[in-house]
C-alpha cells in the first residue's frame, strides 16, 4: 500500500477519535455559557468551543485534500 494512503487514513482516524473524545467536554462547556450568560468565565469557554469548531473544519478541510491528492496519485 501507498504511504500517503496511509497518512490520510491515519490522519482521519486519529482526528475522529480525538475531537469525538472531545465533544462531551465541549457540550458541558455551552450547557454552562447557557446557563451563566453573564459570568466572566462564559466568554473563555465561549472562546475555547470556537477554536473546537474552527480545528474541526480545518481537521476536515485537511483530511478532504488528503483524500483528493491521494486519488489524484493513485489514479492520475
């Protein structure tokens, strides 16, 4: 098997277990902004799911490409 095939298939498997293991965190973090609008804390929990959000589309974005430049490689 190709090396870059195994790159990407790693790179989707680690990058799934970590934000899903990462999820149950991130769903505490927003039960509590609800909660407490107007606490100190709410805005750097706010801030912290944000940046889970912007690594999960750059996580998703980057396993796309792989995706597609393996294809490109293999077939092209």
């Amino acid at each position: 098997m190709d090396l870059l095939l195994w790159i990407t298939i790693g790179f989707i498997i680690i990058g799934f277990v970590v934000l899903t293991s990462m999820k149950k965190n991130m769903e505490s973090k927003l039960a509590f902004i609800t909660k407490n609008m107007e606490d100190e804390e709410s805005s750097t929990k706010s801030e912290s799911i944000i940046w889970w959000i912007v690594s999960t589309t750059a996580w998703g974005i980057v396993s796309m490409i792989l995706i597609v430049w393996w294809f490109h490689n293999y077939f092209g």
